[in-house]
C-alpha cells in the first residue's frame, strides 16, 4: 500500500483531495469535466483492481471539479469476478493513506419501484445486505465491529439534495439492496426485495460503503437506474441494457455532483 500512496502523492504534485468517487457505469465520462486532470493507471498502483466488467476503465483521475479538488476511481472491482467482497479495499486504504476523508459512490442499479424508471437518479439512504459476505470478514482486529446506523452521512446527502434542486434535477430517494450477481435477480427475488423494503438492486457499492466506514470515511451514495427489474415488464434483463441506459441518468447524475462540489460539498 506505501507503494500505490508514495506513487499517488507523487503524481498529484501537491494536489490534496479531501474527497473522492468512485464511478460506476454511465459515469465515466465525469472524467473529462475534471480540470486540470492527471490521469493514472490502476495497473501502475499496487493492490488496485482490475475490472473485468466492459463498460468500467481503470484509471485514477485527479484534478478540480466545479472548482474543488476531487480524485475519481473510474471502475471497480465487483464481488462476482473474483468472490472477494473486499477486493477494493486495498485502493481505499490508498486513498485514507493520502488523506480522502469523504467517499461518493455510484452505481447503475434496477429499480423495484415502477414510479421511479430508467433514467431516474436515486440518491441511497440505506442498504439491505443480501449478499451472504462482508468484506470485513477475516479482519483480526475489533475494528471489524463497524456500526452502520449512519453508514450515509447526512450532511453529503443534503449537499446531494441541494445541488439536485439546483440544477432541477429529480432525485429519488430510498434503500439500495445489493445482490451477490452476476447474474440478475429473479422475478420472485425482486417481490423479495420490495416487501423488505427495498426501491433498487444492484451488484456493488455496499462492500465500498462498509469498507470506507472501517476505514473512518464519510460516504454518500447514488444510484442511477437503468432499468426495472425481473419480473417488471415481462422483458428478459441484460449487461447491454444496463451499458445502453446507464449515460442517460449517469448525465444527471454528473450535472448534481459537479454543482455539489461547485457549492462546496466538500467542506461538509
């Protein structure tokens, strides 16, 4: 790990992100709104993943957004790959070495509530751990006890709910429930979902959120929906689905965070 931050620390050449996101499909091209950008390959940082998902890069971005300065993961390492939930945890321990104290995180999600449809942005207020796995598993210490009734700080969140209203985007609101994956949920799965108290599914984010709370962060989370889910519409669901519908709410998605950290986000 003192490898990946000597070498980060290096590159940002004075450059010092307090806050940083990871993208997740239909993101990525909130890369090139970054001012000033240096760009580094996970393959030139120690412990960093190698997404095999298309539609996710490899790179860390660092520069300003909206005039703050920001460091952006552009992909991430799913627990369906490789069977390792804390198979990001190596690049978040990089960035609390070099001082990220604040995570946004974002994903592409399905939505079980038909009032909120692809396209839409959910900004996630909880999550439901469906998984079966943590990624603190096998951690030694008493560290591994995290306590998650504030997993969502509320304070990013509002900052969240200003900058939409700003910009006159519509943000829904609701619990995030992640499924193992990789392959989608079952009609009779997403009845599940609903009646536990769910509004979308997803593969990702909550293996982050529970790392980056291990490791003090303050994280926030949304998801942009790309798609109903099983059992919705009578369709069948697939990967190009969510690769085809993902920029649409991912724009809206971009515009709300770059006016975030425009009002100061980052002094949350």
């Amino acid at each position: 790990m003192k490898v990946a931050i000597d070498h980060l620390v290096e590159r940002l050449d004075g450059l010092a992100p307090s806050t940083a996101l990871v993208l997740g499909s239909g993101l990525g091209g909130l890369v090139d709104k970054v001012e000033d950008a240096v760009r580094i390959s996970y393959a030139d940082l120690p412990g960093f993943p190698r997404s095999g998902v298309s539609g996710h890069a490899g790179e860390v971005v660092a520069g300003r957004l909206g005039g703050a300065p920001v460091l952006m993961l552009s992909g991430r390492a799913h627990y369906y790959e490789h069977g390792d939930a804390a198979a990001m945890r190596p690049a978040l321990e990089t960035l609390a070495g070099i001082g990220i104290t604040r995570l946004l995180l974002t994903n592409a999600a399905g939505s079980v509530d038909p009032a909120m449809g692809p396209g839409s942005v959910m900004l996630i207020t909880d999550h439901i751990n469906f998984s079966g796995t943590n990624p603190l598993i096998g951690e030694p210490s008493d560290r591994r006890f995290v306590g998650l009734t504030e997993a969502y700080d509320a304070g990013l969140r509002a900052s969240i709910e200003r900058a939409a209203e700003a910009t006159g985007t519509a943000l829904h609101k609701g619990v995030y429930m992640w499924f193992s994956g990789p392959c989608f949920e079952t009609p009779a799965e997403i009845r599940m979902a609903r009646i536990m108290g769910a509004n979308a599914v997803g593969m990702s984010t909550v293996p982050e959120v529970i790392l980056a709370r291990f490791l003090g962060l303050k994280v926030a989370a949304c998801s942009v929906i790309t798609n109903l889910a099983a059992g919705m519409t009578g369709a069948e669901l697939s990967h190009q689905e969510t690769k085809d519908m993902a920029p649409l709410g991912g724009a809206r998605l971009a515009n709300v965070l770059r006016r975030a950290f425009q009002d100061g986000l980052t002094e949350n």
